[in-house]
C-alpha cells in the first residue's frame, strides 16, 4: 500500500468510550492479538505511527515488516501505549514496545 500526504499513516486505539447498549460490562476487556501491517510506503506523512491499547490487556503480536514512512517531521517519535510487537525494515525507528529483537519469529517470516 502506498499513502500520499496523510497525516497519521497507522493508528489504532482502545476505543472511543462509547457501547452499543446500556448492557455493556464495565469490566470487560477485549484480547487483541495478531495484528500484521506490511509493505506500507508512506510519503509526505505528517506524524508519526500512534498505536494505543488497553491498559491490563495490551494489544500483543503486532508485526511490522517492510514499513517506510518518509516526510515525518522531528520529532518522529512513534506514540505506543500498552503494545507489544516486533518490526523488521521499518523506518522510521518504531517505538520500543515494538523492537523485542526478533522475539517474535512468526513476524520474521511473514
């Protein structure tokens, strides 16, 4: 996928607060796991990544492989929170909850 002047090229969040029905246990947290983002060229991007999970159930297994986001102005500081993942060619350098130093061999060869 190519991305031409965006201004946040990957995001995910917990959520916006808000729930279907009024039936909604307040307790309840969601398991996010196995998400996998590849070949991404990103140009004239705006900000960098922003990935949000839930804090006590971190969004886990994300892979990045061969993501190339140019344009990001300084700082081009990714915004991760409760995230847990691995990146392989990713540039810029990808936030540290995302660099576990090929812990996740599934992501090495996708």
């Amino acid at each position: 996928m190519t991305m031409e002047r965006v201004k946040i090229p990957i995001r995910f969040s917990s959520g916006s607060n808000d729930h279907p029905d009024e039936w909604w246990h307040p307790n309840a947290l969601p398991v996010v796991r196995g998400i996998f983002i590849g070949n991404v060229t990103g140009m004239d991007i705006r900000q960098a990544p922003v990935l949000e999970g839930l804090e006590g159930a971190p969004f886990e297994g994300i892979c990045m492989t061969n993501v190339q986001l140019d344009g990001i102005g300084p700082p081009a500081t990714w915004h991760c929170e409760s995230v847990v993942g691995d990146a392989v060619g990713v540039s810029p350098m990808p936030c540290s909850q995302l660099q576990r130093k090929g812990c996740s061999s599934w992501c090495r060869h996708s």
